[in-house]
C-alpha cells in the first residue's frame, strides 16, 4: 500500500485502490486482496464481511462468506425491498461499529446475544416506512435488545426532534451510546458496594419508570437541575441519568483520543488516569472549549454545549470505574 492515510470506515485505498479490510484484533485497517481474503501475523486467514455492500463493513471474519462480530450483533434490519429503510440502515450500522470500537478501547465485554441469549447485546434497527405513524418506532433498551429508530439518521428528521424536545444534542451515535449505557448499567451495577453507591450518585432505581416519564413531560426539570444533571432528560429517572452520564463518558473519551491522534493535545490513553474527573478538568475541559471557539468561528453551534458540574464528575468517575471489575467508584 502507498502512505496515503486510511480511514476507519474505507473499503478500498482512495490514492492507490488497495482494497482494505478491519482486523479487530489487531485494531488496525489492513489490506484484502481480490477476494477479500487478509492472513494475520500469526497465519491466521480472515475474509471481509459479506455485508459489505449492504451496510458497509468492512471488518473480517474468520469465514469466507460469513457476517463478522459486529454484523452478528444486529437482531433485526429492513427488509430487503425496503430503499429507504436499508439506505438508513448503512448510517445506522456505522454509528454501531463506531461504538464496538470505541468499547473495545475502553475495556468493555461486546457480547453478542447469537452467544450469550440471557445477557449479550442484540440491536433491532427498524424501519420507519415499515411503520404506521401510530405506531412508531421507539427508541430504548430491554433485556439485553436495544432498538434504534432508523429515522434518526436523517439529518431533517432528527433535527425535527431535537428542536421539538429542545435538546442541545442528537445524533445517531450519541443514541447507541445512551442505550448501551442502559445494557451496561443491567450488566455491570451489580453488587450490594456497587449498587449502593449508584443509587447514592443517581438515586433511587425503583421508582415508577412510567410515572417519572409523565412527571417529567407535564412539569419539566426540577430548578437547579444543572448543579447535579448534565442534561434535562438525565432528571426524568435515575436509570436516565445514568445512561447520559455514560453516554457523555464515550463522548469525551473517544474525542480526546481522537484529538490525541490527529495532535491536538498530547496526553496517555484516558483509561491511564487514576481518575476520569481528571481526564475532565485537565483534559476535556480545555479541549472542549477550543472546539467550541473553533465552531463558533466557522458560525456553527459549539461542539460540546454542556457544563459539567462536580456531582457529575463524581458520576463520570463511577462509570468509568466499570470497566475495572473491582471498582466501585473512580476515586
């Protein structure tokens, strides 16, 4: 291959056409030859995914053929007559791949339901052309199965929505990294010290779920909610406030290793700090600002609009703490 630089979504080398497969293992982009075929350091022989052409991966399996980790995490898709629906689909499957890396980073089990049916991850990502406008799709997650509303990857469409609830954020990723937020929380807040110590950060996870949703839409945040919150949805119910404390911990890990790459700032991996609340104040923080005089020069929204206060740094430190077997808390 020549020196040109990759991308983690490319199929085939823009400046030399060397087509291009992803190795999870070795978390590199590598090269495939005319059939897609790639052997390993180690000998091992790998094939590109045979969704490809369909939603776009690029990464390899161990079977010629065969659908890869990332691909066997997806439960439900649109059908194949369905234009709209499989166009959606390619977006939504890369905001997916995004985050199985991103996890893979940070040092959390992706575990597909194909394998584990009582406590893997399954994704259903629905059509809404398959659906009647009584009966939409909804996002969230249960057991194991996140559902994602393929609509949201239309840019009018989500804006739409973000106006209407008036949030400062939405993008397809940022869904996926809310919902598995919920799988991780059912997965890993396990433990009397674990669980003891999320219900002192986020409250109590045994209120009425729906009845906090209608208090929510009829009477709106509580005053002062941004002394504790680091949105208004995270004050609708613990379980909420925690997936958006989790959301915003992959949102600014995976931006300050992105940043690191690319040399705007030179620090180790964020999982190298004692403390994530550090990360936040020496890191993210001065970053974040940067960024958002960088948008605001080219006349865009800042990139991250949120103000992160102590209490939420304390529920940074928590999540990120998961990831540590024995943790309870990031301190």
């Amino acid at each position: 291959m020549c020196d040109n630089p990759l991308y983690f979504e490319n199929s085939v080398c823009v400046s030399c056409g060397t087509a291009l497969g992803f190795s999870r293992g070795e978390r590199a982009i590598v090269p495939v030859d005319e059939t897609g075929r790639y052997v390993d350091a180690s000998g091992l022989v790998w094939w590109v995914c045979r969704n490809l052409n369909l939603s776009g991966c690029t990464w390899l399996t161990k079977e010629k053929g065969a659908q890869c980790d990332a691909c066997d995490l997806t439960r439900t898709r649109p059908a194949d007559d369905d234009l709209q629906g499989l166009e959606q689909f390619r977006l939504a499957e890369q905001a997916k791949r995004h985050l199985v890396v991103e996890l893979d980073t940070l040092g959390f089990p992706v575990v597909a339901k194909t394998t584990d049916p009582e406590n893997g991850l399954a994704f259903d990502l629905l059509s809404t052309t398959e659906q009647s406008s009584a009966d939409n799709v909804v996002i969230g997650h249960e057991d194991g199965v996140i559902t994602i509303d393929l609509a949201e990857s239309d840019d009018a469409y989500r804006e739409k929505v973000r106006a209407q609830l008036a949030e400062p954020y939405r993008t397809m990723l940022g869904h996926f990294r809310h919902e598995v937020g919920h799988y991780f929380e059912w997965q890993l807040v396990r433990g009397d010290d674990r669980m003891a110590r999320c219900r002192e950060l986020f409250g109590d996870e045994s209120k009425d779920y729906q009845e906090e949703i209608k208090r929510h839409y009829a009477e709106g945040p509580p005053d002062g909610w941004e002394r504790s919150y680091i949105s208004t949805y995270a004050t609708m119910h613990p379980f909420e406030d925690f997936a958006e404390t989790w959301a915003h911990y992959l949102h600014i890990s995976d931006t300050i290793e992105t940043a690191g790459e690319f040399g705007l700032t030179a620090v180790a991996p964020v999982t190298a700090f004692s403390s994530f609340a550090d990360v936040v104040r020496g890191v993210w923080v001065p970053l974040a600002v940067a960024l958002n005089m960088v948008n605001r020069s080219m006349g865009k929204d800042d990139l991250y609009p949120f103000v992160i206060p102590p209490p939420v740094l304390e529920k940074l430190d928590f999540v990120a703490a998961l990831a540590n077997p024995g943790g309870t808390s990031g301190h």
